[in-house]
C-alpha cells in the first residue's frame, strides 16, 4: 500500500494560507491537526455543533489536493453492506436469463455473475479502489448518528484499508486515503475509535474571525454590516436556543441581507429573515417576543447584553 504523500504540505502554515485561497478561513490550531494527519498518516475526527464548517473542511481538502472526495452519510441503521458494497442483484437475474437463452451449458450457467462487473461499490470500498494517483479524500460525515455496532466495523476498516469480499477475496487499497470523520457529539463515540484519531474540536468563530469568514464567503457585502451580522450572531448563540446557529446560517444572513439591499441591520431587516438563522419554530416565537429595535440598538452601543425571557 503506498502512502499519503507527506510531502503534500510542507507546514501547518501552508494549509492556513491554501485554505484561504479556497475560502476557508483555517485557524491554526485546525491547520496543524490537518498538517499532522497527512504527515503521521491518520484519520482525523472533527467534532464541533452542525454549520461550524465540519463537512467543507474536507470538500476545500480535496479541492486543494485535487482529489476526488467520497463521502459516506453515516445514518442510524446504516449497514456495512451500504457502505461498502453490494452485489447487483437485478443485473446478475437478467445474466442468468441472458445465458440461459444463449444456450450456455447449465454447468457454466452463473459462472461470471460474481464479478467486479457485477459489483455495486459503495464509498468504503471506493476509497479503498481508488485508481487515482494521489489519495482521495474520504469523509465519514456525521459518525455520531450511526450504530455502535457500524462503528465497531468502521474502526476495523479504518485500521488496514483491506476488505474480504468471499466470492473475491481481500482487496488491499493501493494508496491510503486521507479519512476525515466528523460528529456533532450526539452521542459518545467509542474510545478505540478516538484513539485511532487525531481529534479536533470545531467551536463558534470568535468575532474577528467570524467577519473574515462573511467578507470571505460573501462578495459585496459591507464591511459595516458584516460586523452588524457577527455581533449579533455573538449574542444569540449565548442565549437558551433549542438549536444555535452556526457559521453556516451566518454566510446564508448574509447573503439574504445582500439580495435583500441591505446596508445595515435594523430591527425590520432582522424580524423579516430570522428564519435564515433560526430553524425552529420555538425559538422564532421566542425571539419575536423580543423588541428588537432595543436589541439591536443596544448590541450596536455594545452598552448592554440582553435576554431572552
């Protein structure tokens, strides 16, 4: 099995700056996880709260990389079949059907329909038969909503890169590829899991950074209002939310705002898109309860944090 090029980034500061380039603004502390993960060869579990920016770390990877990206959507009840492979069932019947009106001798009926030909091959195994030159990014996303039992499997996997597949026998990957796990910590992964991991903690961007990432992501958008958005961004996430937005629903308000004409924040331009950064219907009730005129205003004085009651 040939190996992650290490030479693929020469330092954490590099990853920083191609990220950038790409329109991720990549602190260091993630900039480092990822230097070492190429380098030292192992996957990396990213855990952090949905729409801190978990997934695209790995799409912005593959772009840099220019690799394909496979992507496993982990779910309860996913099965290894799923995420592995499947034998095309529908397609070997009709081969049957196929040699038996050709007359092929009954003995010699079936002989070919376990074939690669008749293998559907699921992300897994997509990595691990790779024909690229350099290694695909594959991204486990959401790990945290699969079975323990499904995870007991991926720890196996992720541990040799090789499958036995009975009516084939062992496939070895031919280059290891670069594995990215994230979790929204749903539940507790299991340790051995962890342990095969380098482990970072996604959190909320602070302010600054959270203005760069807008005026990133956002073309056009004012650098007035763009502080506006992430200051009030800041303070909603402190507050008792079901669901907190993420950077994600930030870049989406923005946007909004922009097509909208937005210049800046007021207490109207909040009311008509707060479903652009609140999903759920308790907590757009409990934010219309709010003057937002006095909230917004204050949040602008930075004199006062208010609450929600």
């Amino acid at each position: 099995m040939q190996s992650i090029p290490r030479h693929c980034f020469s330092s954490a500061e590099e990853i920083e700056s191609r990220f950038t380039e790409h329109r991720y603004i990549c602190d260091r502390k993630l900039a480092t996880t990822l230097f070492l993960a190429t380098r030292l060869e192992k996957p990396m579990l990213l855990e952090g709260e949905p729409g801190v920016g978990k997934t695209e770390v790995a799409k912005v990877l593959a772009k840099i990389l220019d690799t394909p990206l496979i992507r496993l959507q982990c779910y309860e009840g996913l099965d290894t079949n799923t995420a592995l492979y499947e034998w095309n069932y529908p397609r070997q019947m009709l081969e049957l059907r196929l040699q038996e009106a050709r007359n092929i001798e009954k003995n010699r009926i079936g002989e070919n329909i376990f074939s690669e030909a008749f293998l559907l091959k699921r992300p897994l195994l997509q990595a691990i038969q790779s024909g690229t030159t350099s290694p695909p990014v594959l991204l486990i996303d959401e790990v945290d909503r699969s079975d323990e039992e499904f995870e007991a499997f991926l720890l196996e996997v992720l541990s040799d890169f090789q499958i036995t597949i009975p009516e084939l026998g062992t496939i070895r990957a031919n280059i290891r590829p670069v594995v990215i796990l994230t979790s929204n910590n749903t539940r507790q992964l299991h340790d051995a899991l962890k342990r095969r991991c380098l482990f970072h903690y996604i959190d909320y961007p602070d302010p600054e950074r959270e203005q760069r990432i807008v005026l990133t992501r956002v073309p056009g958008v004012r650098e007035e209002l763009t502080r506006q958005i992430c200051r009030f961004m800041q303070w909603i996430r402190t507050e008792n939310l079901y669901k907190r937005p993420g950077i994600a629903e930030t870049i989406d308000w923005a946007e909004a705002l922009l097509s909208l004409g937005r210049e800046e924040l007021t207490a109207d331009a909040v009311e008509a898109t707060l479903g652009c950064i609140l999903k759920h219907k308790q907590d757009l009730d409990q934010v219309n309860k709010l003057d937002l005129p006095l909230i917004v205003e204050q949040l602008e004085h930075d004199t006062t944090r208010p609450h929600l009651q």
